[in-house]
C-alpha cells in the first residue's frame, strides 16, 4: 500500500502507469516513458547482474504494473559506462535512472545540471531517518539531495586463497600484521611460482593504490589528500608508491585486458594468491561455490588505522528524464527494506539502511557491518566517494602510464601532485 500511495503523493504517476509498455527492453537506449523505466548501470553480468536481478524481482511485486529496462553497460566500476552516459546526458537522450557514486563524483552530475535535487522523496519515504549520517553528507549538495543509495560497499580488502597460501607455507587463518610483512609473502609467493597478487586493468590498480594509500597513510592523512592538508609529493606518499611498485611487481603481467572478474578468478582457479578488490568480489566467490576460511580468506591492508574503505551504489533522477513517476517508484523499492535486503544479499555490500536486520547476513557481511560502525571512514578514489571523474580519470592514466613502464615513480607522484593541485585549485 505505501507503494501505490507513495505514486498519489508524486502527482501524476498512476496515470502514467496506466500507459501502455513502449521502452525498448533491448537495452541500450529506450526509455521513452509510458509504463517502463530504464534502469543504467554497469551490473551487466555475473554477480553484479545477480544483484540487480534480485532488486528487479522486488521492483515486479512492489510495481506490477512498471517495466524493468535494463540499460546496463558493461565494464566494472563503470569504466565504459560512465562515457556512455554522459554522451546520452549531453546529447538530451537521459535514462529514468542511473547508478552514480556517493560523493565527489555526484558533483559533477549536479554542476552540470544533470540530475534532480530528490529532497521530496526522502521526505515521503522518511529516507532522512533510515540512512547514516557519513552517507547523507555525501549526497547532499547546498542543503539539497540527489541521490537514494541503495548499499554500501568496501573497497579496501585483501582476499586469499586458502589452498595457495597453505600450499607456498603460509598459514591463512592467520593474516599478516604490518606491509612489510605483507610485503614479505608476495616474495615467498613468487618464489613458489603463484601469481602472488592478482589485479586487472587501470581501475582495479587505481583500487589497489588506495588501499594501499589507506594502509600507509592512515585515516587522517589519506582523507587530508582530498581537501590539501595532506601533499601528494610528501614522503609518506612516496612510500606507499614504492609499496605500490613493488606489487606490481608481483602481478600478472596481462592484468591491462582484465576486468576485476578475471582477477579474483584467479583466486578461484588457485593461480593467485591474493587480490585487493572491492566487497562486491565475495558475491563471485559465494557464485562459485567456495567458503569462507576454508576456500578464501579476507583482511585489511595492514596499517596504523582501521580503515573501511568507503563506496555506495546510490541512484538519481536525471534532468529531463522520460519517466519521471518511473524514477521515483524505482528509488522507492532501491531504498526501501525490502529492497535492500535482497540487494546487498547478493551483492556482497551492506544495506545503506540502518534499519534493516543483517542477522541473516553471510559472515563476510557481518564484518563490514562491524567495520563500518566501529572504523575510520575514508571514501575510495577509484569508485568515486573522494574524488570527480576528472580527477579519477587524471589519477587513472597517470597510474597506466607508471604501471605500463611509460613513467617513473618520481614522475608519477609528481603527476599525482599536479592532477590534486588541479582539481583542487
Ligand atoms: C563499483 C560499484 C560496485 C561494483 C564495482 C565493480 O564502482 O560501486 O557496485 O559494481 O564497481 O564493477
């Protein structure tokens, strides 16, 4: 019932779902009204497409009567679709929604005029309330919000092998306490002829390199890289990418052709070791059938903080959008318990609400429940929480060109030093 009177109270939205179907379910375009939405994301397969699929099957019993478009655009982290939808933005063509990061890059959306301040959703489905603090700031601009996240996710997590690491003599119950240690078992790694740390192209380097930054730099001073109180061609700085350098070193050397699905099948495969990956990697490893402890292990970075690495998936309402009454039931099954539920279930995030029961939650989730109430926070560059597109995209090829050889690492701290004084003039 809250749904149907949610639709009265946005004006206009029972005549619209009265319209007959006309999007085009193809998936690449549509939205032209009527009674569908276009839902853009770039959850186009495996465990993303799962966790999509199980917000789509709420959205059916919550909204019958509305078509699902699946406008997904592969590519993770959005690689390929963020270009996508900014040429749609840009030439007028819109989707009803589309996925965008809590944070930074939200701002680019909202300076260009691109999305909608979404204040009155919050304020009939009581949103303001059931989402944390840490997270509202991060969608609102100017007293003004423009986004419904529907999870929160944590980018900075070590993930192992249990069969690998046994097998080169390294216990896996018990994880490694400093970098230099850390550090010490890529070596034994290598020398037992594994891939020691498995990683994919540009972004998934870009996760890596946080993380690390995290680890090194602690709570304060990694948080301070994005307002100027910390400089990126300090010496702690490079420290962290000479340790970035090193494990690297200790990659597979296709990792540029890779997506992060193909990094964490390493692990999976038992060719590698470790990978440094967002949380969303313990929704492949539940799809391949593996356990906890006994088929993989997970941990932080080791540093002087405890850090949760901060991301969330949140939702707007694009300027012009063909559906707008669409939008908004789509925003309200995203946010609602239900919804989230069944999303964060599957894709290996935690609910954005804090009201909902995570009981029946898997171990891994638990702990970044935990992490998340009881850690510092500090949001990732490479999923758009700390930085903008530009600034990420700057970030991204300049870590490319260090990774491919093309630079070393004093040029590359001092492009990472430029590319900050740039986006933070
Ligand atoms: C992140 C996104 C996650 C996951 C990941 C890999 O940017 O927030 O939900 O999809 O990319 O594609």
């Amino acid at each position: 019932m809250r749904r149907r009177n949610f639709l009265i109270l946005s004006g206009g939205g029972l005549a619209a779902v009265g319209l007959a179907a006309c999007g085009d379910s193809g998936g690449s375009g549509g939205g032209d009204g009527g009674n569908s939405v276009e839902v853009f994301t770039w959850w186009a397969a495996g465990s993303e497409k799962a966790g999509l699929d199980a917000l789509v099957e709420v959205f059916a019993e919550q909204y019958p009567d509305i078509e699902f478009v699946n406008g997904a655009v592969a590519g993770g982290a959005g690689s390929a679709a963020k270009d996508m939808l900014q040429s749609r933005l840009q030439a007028g063509d819109p989707p009803d929604t589309f996925q965008a990061h809590a944070g930074a890059e939200l701002n680019d959306y909202i300076d260009a005029g691109q999305i909608v301040d979404v204040s009155d959703v919050y304020d009939e489905l009581g949103l303001r309330e059931a989402f944390p603090e840490t997270l509202l700031e991060r969608l609102t601009a100017d007293g003004a919000i423009y986004s419904v996240p529907s999870n929160i996710h944590r980018s900075n997590v070590v993930w192992g092998s249990a069969a690998v690491l046994t097998e080169a003599g390294i216990d896996p119950a018990t994880p490694p306490t400093s970098m230099d240690e850390f550090l010490e078992q890529l070596d034994t790694l290598a020398a037992a002829g594994v891939t020691p740390l498995s990683v994919a192209a540009a972004w998934t380097q870009v996760n890596l390199l946080e993380a690390i930054l995290m680890a090194d730099l602690g709570a304060a001073a990694y948080n301070g890289l994005f307002d100027g109180s910390t400089a990126w061609d300090s010496a702690e700085v490079t420290t962290a990418l000479e340790h970035f350098q090193t494990m690297i070193g200790h990659t597979n050397t296709d990792r540029d052709g890779l997506d992060w699905p193909d990094a964490t099948q390493q692990l999976i495969d038992g060719t590698a070791a470790y990978n440094v990956m967002g949380d969303w990697a313990v929704a492949a490893f539940d799809e391949a059938g593996l356990a906890p402890a006994d088929d993989y292990v997970y941990f932080e970075l080791p540093g002087a903080d405890k850090i949760f690495g901060f991301l969330a998936d949140s939702f707007t309402l694009p300027e012009g959008a063909p559906n707008p009454e669409g939008t908004r039931a789509w925003l309200d099954t995203i946010s609602s318990p239900e919804g989230q539920l069944a999303f964060n279930l599957a894709k290996g995030s935690i609910p954005a609400r804090t009201d909902v029961d995570t009981a029946e939650f898997p171990e891994y989730q638990q702990s970044a429940v935990t992490s998340f109430a009881e850690d510092e926070i500090c949001s990732s560059i490479a999923h758009g929480a700390a930085t903008s597109v530009g600034w990420l995209n700057a970030i991204s090829d300049a870590t490319s060109q260090f990774t491919a050889g093309a630079s070393d690492l004093a040029a590359y701290q001092q492009a990472l030093a430029d590319i900050a004084a740039e986006n933070l003039a």
